[in-house]
C-alpha cells in the first residue's frame, strides 16, 4: 500500500510543539528558497477536521487518544492528495509538518500500540529526511503563531475533557522519550541550526 | 518484573474481570446488509420485541456519532472524500461510538442493537478497492458481536427497492469510484460489487443469514427465534483487547474495573497545577 516518493522531496518536520513546528518549517523553506529550491509546507489540519471539532457541538463526549491518530491519518491522507504528492510530482521540495513520527509519538506517549500505528500509515511515502523539531527552538509565541495550534497541543486540550483528564505535560515528556528514540537509532535527526537561521545554506 | 510479564498479568486479572462480568453484561446484536435489504425495518421490530420482552435497548446506527458525523456529512456534500479518508472518518466515528455508547451500554447490562457494524466498511471499503488487510487494522482493536444478521439480497431487489423511494446519493451509489454519471446505472455496478464482499465476510466471519426477499413478517419471526437460541460469544476469549484498550482510554470508565487493571488501567492523569498545553 505503501507508494514510493515521486520526483520530489519530502522533509517531515516532527515533534511536539505545533507552532515551533510551523516556525521551523518556515525558515526551513526560506533557506530552501535562498538556495533556489522550489518548494511549500503542508501543515497539520489541511483538511479542516480539527479546526470543525474545536468548533463544534460543545459538551459532547471528547475523542480517545485512538481516534485522534484515526483523525490525524484522515487529515494526512487530504495533505498526500491535494498538497504533498502534487508538489512531488513536479519536482518540488515539501515540507511536511508534521508528518507521522509526530503522531505516533503522541499515539505512543497514550499507550497506544506502535505496531497499529504503524500499519494504519502505511499509506504514507516514507520521507527523505525526518527531522524532530525540539521545544528548544526559538520561541513561535514570539512570532505571532497560536501557542494552541498543533496537533498535540489539541490532543491534550481535548483528552483534559476526560475523567479523569489525561496530563498534558506526562504526555509530553513520553513523547520527547519516543523522538530521542528515534535519534539515538537514526530513524530521524535534530533538525540543525543553520536550516533556521537567516541566510544560512540548508542543503550542505 | 518486565513489561510483558506485567501486561500478561492485567490481561490475566482482566479475564477474570470479563468472565465475573460475562453474566451481568448485556449483548451486542448487529445488522448487517446493503442497503435496501430491510434491515432496518428488522432493526426496529427486534428492538420493539426487546423492549417488551424486558430488556433495556440502545441502538446504535452507522456514521451516527455527535462528534465525527458532522465532519463526514459536510464532506460527502461537498463530493471531496477519497476513498481512504472516506474509510479513516467512518473508522473514527465508529471508534467514538464504541467507546462512549456500545461498551459502556454492554457494561451496564442493556442490550445494543447495531444498525451496520464494521462489516459495513469492510464491504464498502474493499468495493472501492481498499486493502481488506490494512481496513481489518484500521479498526482493531476488534470488539466481536454476541450475534450478527447478514440481510442478503440480490443486487436487483437492492437497486429496485432503493430506487422506489429516491434516487442513489452520490458516495451511497459508489460514483466516486465508478466514475457513472447515472446514480441508478452506478449504484447497480457498486452495490454488485458490495453484495460480492459482503457475501465473502458472512461466510468468513459466519453471520447469520437472512433471507431478505422473505415476508418482513416471517423475516421477524427467524431473527427473534435465533436470538433466543443464539448464546453469547464470551469476552473473556473474544474481546480482551477491545475491553482493555476501552478501559484505558475510555473518556468514561468503570471505576470497579480500573481498580483491576493496576498500572495499565493508569492513564497519564492530571495531578494539581498540571499544565496541558506547555
């Protein structure tokens, strides 16, 4: 089910911070345009289903951590068809972010099981390059980006619904566990500093 | 004590839980079938049997949850749903249900009636050309049904009796997928390949089947005798995992249940002061 990468490239961003994520895809794709490399960014909640919840019905029963990443896996589905393969296709560079990692580090941190996710987005072409976006980035509050918008950042404000509410930062701290996992075994990088800094050359 | 030794232990404690529970918790009855079959006329006779024979009832139908209904409804008018996400919002809306209607309702000892179940997508999905693979993990972990109707009709009697009433709705006559501009012509060409799949999961997963070309009298009349026969298919071998996944991540939990549990009943919980976004 899995399709291989068209021409172009895919960089997922991951982590935990929604506007640090946007922030960084940002300036990823500046310095990518500073060396001449066409490209976009596709975010989280292309496809407006989250945005539809936040805004719904109050007071109905709030979603399990399990049909949150069914919610997320909707939402990349419409990126791939409508934002990320298109730009592949033509040869362009996209920024994905985030992408899956971000979700199954949010699915893992709530005990769901790592062998379901990964068969649920098996569907989606493994990137290029994965980097994880740390917390430790300049600040996105700073640059005017909504500290709530993010696909954790929902994902805790809804669970906080339950009885008892889920805690937000534990989440957190086990999903930082799952991407220094990742790093320690290769599968993504620290997303370095000179891809984000003005004028810097991102392809070295 | 190592992770799986643990996780062994509580699925142990938890047989026990569901075996204790088997007696007091109610049953799961499903009907399944095409659209046009008449299941949903059964549907609401069983359920008025039900009811006067004592039980407390609750049905649940398809695509019906407060929460992800909206979402699918407002995408299917605007003709925009591919046929993953299609089947990524239905397995969501589904899970919703589950959690917050089906299993606390079982739970509690009230029979569910369930007007479509997962046999639904997997048709749907595998007619559209999904991966009946990858659709089975989409929606495990599984929670299997004490007992399931397959209405069986021809693709024919199923176009006719649809068409009687309205035209076939767009996703409803598979023109996403066929491309047919007629939804008569469409759904005809769709709801063959449905029955086909339909067909194959009675025989895979051995609903039981009604033939829905009977009187709806004599139709009523087999399903209450084979719920009386029917016996319940035990939790505690069918649906552990269902239960345990329900149970630690329910948004409404039995308390007794979760004291069982131990630490995988835990869920990373608020303490005083905790922040949830930062």
């Amino acid at each position: 089910m899995r399709e291989s990468v068209p021409r172009g490239r895919l960089i997922a961003l991951d982590g935990t911070d929604g506007p640090h994520l946007q922030w960084a895809a940002r300036r990823v794709l500046a310095t990518l345009r500073s060396e001449a490399v066409e490209g976009g960014v596709s975010s989280w909640d292309a496809s407006g289903i989250f945005y539809e919840l936040r805004h719904g019905a109050p007071n109905l029963a709030p979603p399990t951590p399990r049909t949150l990443v069914l919610l997320y896996a909707s939402d990349l589905v419409f990126r791939l068809r409508w934002e990320i393969r298109p730009a592949l296709e033509e040869g362009k560079c996209v920024i994905a972010a985030p992408y899956v990692e971000s979700a199954i580090a949010f699915g893992k941190a709530a005990r769901l099981p790592k062998r379901w996710m990964l068969d649920l987005f098996r569907f989606a072409p493994r990137p290029n390059t994965c980097y994880s976006v740390s917390d430790s980035t300049p600040a996105a509050s700073a640059n005017g980006a909504d500290p709530m918008n993010g696909f954790f950042e929902f994902c805790c404000q809804q669970l906080s619904a339950c009885s008892p509410p889920w805690s937000g930062t534990e989440l957190k701290a086990r999903s930082a566990q799952y991407f220094d996992r990742l790093r320690r075994i290769g599968r993504c990088s620290p997303l370095p500093t000179h891809a984000v800094e003005p004028g810097s050359r991102f392809q070295r | 004590m190592s992770i799986f030794a643990s996780h062994r232990s509580t699925r142990t404690r938890l047989q026990e839980l569901l075996r204790r529970q088997e007696e007091k918790r109610g049953f799961l009855i499903v009907f399944e079938g095409p659209d046009g079959s008449g299941k949903t006329t059964q549907r609401k006779l069983f359920k008025t049997w039900l009811q006067n024979e004592g039980h407390q009832v609750v049905t649940t139908k398809w695509s019906s949850s407060p929460l992800i209904k909206p979402l699918i409804m407002a995408r299917k008018s605007a003709h925009a749903l591919s046929p993953e996400e299609f089947s990524l919002l239905h397995a969501a809306d589904f899970r919703h249900r589950l959690e917050t209607v089906v299993l606390p309702a079982l739970w509690e000892g009230k029979v569910v009636v369930a007007d479509r179940y997962i046999f639904t997508a997997l048709a749907r999905d595998a007619a559209r050309g999904l991966d009946i693979d990858w659709l089975l993990r989409v929606y495990l972990p599984l929670f299997w049904p004490d007992m399931v109707f397959y209405f069986s009709v021809t693709p024919q009697t199923s176009g006719k009796r649809i068409s009687a009433v309205r035209a076939p709705k767009f996703y409803e006559a598979g023109q996403d997928y066929t491309d047919i501009e007629d939804p008569y012509e469409s759904y005809l060409k769709f709801i063959t390949r449905v029955i086909q799949e339909y067909d194959a999961l009675a025989q895979i997963f051995r609903m039981v089947t009604v033939d829905a070309e009977q009187t709806i009298h004599d139709q009523h009349q087999r399903i209450r005798q084979l719920f009386q026969e029917g016996r319940r298919r035990p939790w505690a071998e069918w649906n552990v995992d269902a239960v345990l996944d329900w149970l630690a991540h329910g948004p409404e939990r039995p308390a007794a249940a979760l004291t069982e549990l131990g630490d995988l009943g835990r869920r990373p919980a608020s303490v005083a002061g905790d922040s949830i976004s930062r």
